[in-house]
C-alpha cells in the first residue's frame, strides 16, 4: 500500500504531471465561475486534449480540472449575487451579505481555505477507505455492480432538483443514447440508421458539451444582457477569512465529513450537500451566542458550506474509483477518460493498479491547493467575466465547443448531434429537468448493460436478488423513493395551496402543454427503441427491451399526470406572451449557430469562425467596428493555434 502511494507520487518528478496539472485547474477555475457553466462545462472542454496526451497527463489534467469545480463558482455568489452553480446558492445567504458590508474579501478567503481543507480532509478519508474497502470490492460479482450502477443511475435522478419522473425519463434517454452504436453483448450496430458517425457512439464529448455547454449557450445569449448587474463588492478582510479558518476549524471538519458522506452516497450532490453542512453548522451554534447572525454575514456560513462542497468532490471519487459509478456529472466525464485509456474502475482497479488510485489522489491533493492559490489571486478579474454580455462571450465559447467535440470523431455531422443535444438540454432546463441524470447514464450505458447480461444469464432471478450486499442496495432505493413521497403527501394534507412548477433557473412558470408535448415525445420515443430492438439478435436487444419498457411505463405514468395538471392549471396571458418571446428570441441564437456550422462546412473552421463572429459581434453583441474585427481576429487566431500546438484537428470546408 505505501509502495504504490509512493510510486504514484514520484510521478510529480515529471515536470510535465504538473503543466498538465496546473493546466486542469487554471481552466476549471476561469470557466467554473461563468454561470451556468461550472464544473461539467471545465471539465467537457478539456477532454479533446485526452487523446493527445499520455494516460497519467490526461488524468492529471482532468482532476486539476475536477478538483476546483466548487472553488471559483463562490466568487460571483459572494461578490455579485449571482451563484456559480446550484450548489453555492448556499453563499447568498452569508457570504454575499458579507460582501455588502464590505468584507468580500474575509468570505472569500475563508472559503477558499475552507474549501482547500475539505479536498484534503476528503483524500485522507478515501486514503483510508481503500484499503478496508478492498476485501469488501473484490467481493463483488456481477448482480452487485449491477445493483450498485442500478442505484448511481435512479439516486441521481432521484435527489435531483427538479421534475423526478421526468428526471427517471432523461435517464433512460442517456440509457438509449449510450447504446447507439456497436452492442458491448453482441458485437452488432444498434440504432445507427446508416450512419457511419453513428457507427462509434455519439461521444462522451459531444454529449457533455450539448447537454450542458450549448443548452446554456442558446438560453444566455436570448437574453442579449449581463451574467450580473449592479456593483462588485470584493472589499477587504482577506486576513480576518484567515484567522476565521482557526477561529471556526471544528465547523471545518464537520463541514468535511458532511460532504465525504454525501460524495459517497451517488446521486445526492454537492448542493444538498452544502445545504446539509450550512445547516449542522447553524444547529452547532445554537448552543452559542449570537445564533441569529446566520444569513445576515456570518463567516460560519460560507465555512461549513465550502469545506462540504470540496469533500463531496473528493468524497464522490469512492464511489467513482472503487464501484465505477459516479457521484456526480464531473465524475461521469472522469470515468469517460479512465474508460477511454481501457481503465476499468471498480474492483479490478483495486487490486490491479492500486498505484493508478494513488495518483489521482496525489493529483487532487495537489490540485486542491494550487486551486485555492489561483483563486485568490485570480477573484476580482473573474468575477469581472460576469459584467461581461454574454454574447461578447459567445463569440468565443460556440467555436471552442464545436472545436472539442469534433476532436473525438472527427466528423462534421457531430456538430448536429451537438446542437440537438443543446436543445434538448434547454428544454429540460426550462421545464425543470436535471440534466446531470442524462451524463451519468450515458456513460453507465455500457457497464450497465455488461452487468446486466451477465447477471440474467449466469443467476436465477431469486437467487441474484436475495444476495446481502443487493439487498442493502434494494433497501437503499426503496428508502430513497418511499422517504420522498410520505413527506409530499405530508406537505399536502397541510396545505392545499396549489404549486406551480418553476424552472430551477428561469422565472417563467412552465406552459402544462410544454409539460405534455415532452412526455408524448419521450413516450413515442422509448416506443420506437422496442420496436427497433426487435431487429437485434436476443442478446443484443435484451437491453434496449428492458430500458424501452421502463421509458414507456414512466412515460404513461408522466403523461397521467401532464394530463390532470394541464386540466386543473392553465397558463397567464402575460406569461403566454413571454413564453412566445423567449422562443422567439432562442429560435434567432439556434439559427446563428445553424449558420455557423454551415460556414464551417463551407469554409472549415479557422475561415467559417471569422466569417461567423464578425457580423454576430455586430449585430447581437453590438460591439463597434474596430473592437469586433479584433476579437474576431483573436478567435479565429486561438484556434490556429489550438491546432498548430495542442494537436487538436479544427475541421476542413468543402471549399477550403
């Protein structure tokens, strides 16, 4: 155990471990404080590079990435208002007040140390766990890891924020979307409809990046405004967050365990995870003075919260490492990588390349620190980015993220794929559908389907489900549903009230027949997957059968209830007319990026990006003349460069 904790350290001899490194974090820092970005957005813009570079740069590079996914998304939370992310909402209620008065400085840098502190309050859990755990890991058979994969799966859906059923629906979505291509059972092409791109998959890239990247895009750049607006109130009391830290260590530690706890638990998150630590913070204090300082700027609030979200992070590699099911987005798309370079995680991981486990745990050791430098170092210019129009960032951020995700391909109809996974993306965020269940099951898709193969044809059903470990995880599920549902009809003989559904992110209430029109299509959708299924061998269509059938059940079940609500609710006029203006406005960004995929056709990707920002600065994003020219001109400059250096391959016109 010491001998492979050593030998994976002495990979930090290699100076490049640490270029690639301190790469991960810079990236994850700059993008992780844009809105609506974060983590899963870092971590998706890097992955293009992962097939340049060696399995060890690639994975360091990616951790960097991972580990700072809850470190910079608190500077905009703290000094504008604005959370980076669900998960720092939790930082309006102090932090934030804490920067009107002046002392953004102090909340920052006691999060931030916080938050360094709880990634390696994390490392030494998983340090410790991994050698217990390995007798417990290499004990576990096929129905296990099923069952273990089975629970990743529906807790993310489950105990995410939004719409649960149709949280369950996008996850059986993932499911069939992760299929496409050749079956890992019967060696034949699923769902390709003649298509050679389809031919290999759909692309973990592509995937991440239009789900979550793209879908912001369009619904930011509708807007035509600011991430933030008012005043920036950094302050002072960069000191007084130190010795906060000293002051508070035990709301430190308790705020670490929290999070290793939940990162453990898949599906949970670092939002409820941080809400969970703000409130064993709040329930401590009650047996000291001045209780009711919290939410009104008190240093305990921003502490607890921070170290949490960071030992989450680190808390959700065990899940991640140990069973190959990840806790959260971020950690699908690092499975992806392990995944591409034919790493298995779970136990064979363990007992095979213990020294591979010892070096991501280094790298995030690392990376925990260096994060926390660059974040104070780098608050005040990012939390400017938020002043910024999004569009001005667009400019930008469309031609880097149709740049990666042809990387893994290499062909130009996954610029389709992308935008329509955009869009789906939009619609499930302004119908209030986590979008994290659709990552995780997509890259689950194939472990899942290899587990369940094995599991029906080596086991009897009585004989596989009655073993203690599944057991534990059957309980685990039934717990988490039942638990749910007895508070919600509790809440609902208390009160009456009618609850109309909201979007997490939008303030316009969602049209019942927007509701209605997704669960027809997705029930039509999981139709057509069995009756394609039947053109497979048995084993390759045993899978998508049994996925098909669940998406149809859930879809009726969705469609039930669309149905009574649209009978009972209707919508305002007022925000009938908001609806058809925003749909209108999205329908111009969509027909921008039509326009830009068309010009990369024509032209290729260095030309088609010149010919496309230009005008789009001038005319959405209304720069002068002479700024927009040189903008266009350093983008277009940047992905030269992105492909004369980092290897990365931007698309040939049919022209040029």
């Amino acid at each position: 155990m010491v001998d492979a904790a050593l030998a994976a350290l002495s990979n930090f001899a290699d100076p490049s471990m640490w270029i690639f490194l301190g790469a991960g974090v810079l990236v994850g820092i700059i993008i992780g404080v844009i809105p609506g970005l974060g983590g899963t957005g870092a971590v998706a813009v890097l992955l293009p590079f992962v097939f340049v570079l060696e399995p060890n740069q690639a994975i360091a590079m990616i951790i960097g990435a991972v580990a700072v996914v809850h470190t910079s998304d608190v500077i905009t939370s703290v000094v504008l208002g604005i959370p980076g992310s669900a998960a720092a909402s939790v930082f309006l209620l102090d932090g934030h007040q804490m920067a009107k008065k002046g002392q953004g400085g102090q909340a920052l840098s006691a999060s931030f140390i916080a938050s360094m502190l709880g990634g390696l309050i994390g490392i030494v859990a998983l340090t410790i766990i991994v050698p217990i755990a390995q007798p417990i890991v290499t004990a576990f058979g096929s129905p296990e890891i099923f069952a273990l994969i089975i629970m990743g799966v529906f807790l993310t859906a489950l105990l995410s924020k939004g719409n649960i059923i149709k949280g369950l629906l996008i996850s059986a979505f993932g499911l069939v979307l992760g299929m496409i291509g050749v079956s890992p059972i019967s060696a034949e092409y699923r769902f390709t409809f003649g298509s050679e791109y389809l031919t290999d998959g759909i692309g973990l890239v592509a995937a991440a990046l239009g789900i979550f990247g793209l879908s912001e895009i369009i619904d930011l750049v509708a807007r035509k405004t600011k991430v933030a607006e008012g005043d920036m109130n950094i302050g002072g009391g960069w000191g007084a967050g130190m010795r906060d830290i000293g002051r508070y260590w035990g709301d430190v530690l308790r705020g670490s365990a929290v999070g290793v706890g939940v990162g453990f638990l898949p599906g949970v998150g670092a939002t409820a995870g941080s809400w969970l630590a703000y409130g064993q913070a709040q329930a401590f204090a009650a047996r000291k003075p001045a209780t009711d300082r919290f939410g009104k700027g008190d240093p305990r609030g921003v502490i607890a919260p921070s170290a949490a979200s960071n030992g989450i992070e680190s808390g959700s590699l065990i899940p991640t490492l140990l069973f190959g099911v990840p806790g959260a987005a971020p950690f699908a798309l690092l499975l992806g990588v392990l995944l591409i370079f034919g790493i298995q995680p779970g136990p064979t991981l363990i007992t095979n390349e213990l020294d591979l486990v010892y070096f991501i745990v280094w790298a995030f050791a690392i990376a925990s620190v260096l994060g926390s430098i660059l974040a104070f170092v780098l608050a005040r210019p990012l939390a400017r980015l938020s002043y910024v129009r999004f569009p001005i960032l667009a400019a930008a951020l469309i031609p880097i993220l149709f740049l990666s995700g042809f990387q893994e391909p290499l062909n130009l109809n996954v610029f389709y794929m992308m935008l329509a996974l955009g869009i789906v993306g939009w619609v499930a965020k302004m119908t209030n559908i986590p979008r994290a269940p659709f990552l995780i099951a997509y890259v689950l898709a194939e472990p899942l389907e290899r587990y369940y193969f094995l599991t029906v044809n080596v086991f009897d059903p009585i004989e596989w489900m009655t073993r203690p470990f599944v057991l534990v995880i059957i309980l685990i599920l039934v717990g988490t549903v039942s638990v749910p549902l007895i508070r919600k009809k509790m809440r609902k003989t208390r009160a009456n009230a009618p609850v109309t559904q909201v979007s997490e992110k939008s303030e316009l209430p969602v049209p019942p027949v927007l509701d209605l029109a997704v669960s027809v299509i997705l029930l039509l959708f999981f139709a057509g997957v069995i009756a394609l299924a039947t053109q497979y061998s048995a084993s390759g269509s045993l899978f998508p059968t049994a996925v098909g059938i669940v998406g149809v059940g859930l879809g009726l079940f969705s469609l039930y209830k669309d149905i009574r609500v649209a009978r009972n609710e209707g919508l305002e006029v007022e925000a009938k007319y908001l609806w058809l203006d925003r749909i209108r406005i999205v329908a111009g960004s969509l027909a921008w990026m039509f326009a830009y995929i068309w010009l990369v056709f024509l032209f290729g990707m260095i030309i088609g990006t010149a010919v496309f920002a230009l005008p789009f600065l001038l005319i959405v994003a209304r720069m002068k003349i002479l700024s927009a020219v040189l903008y266009t001109a350093s983008i277009s400059g940047v992905i030269y460069l992105l492909a004369e250096f980092a290897q990365l391959v931007p698309p040939a016109g049919y022209l040029f």
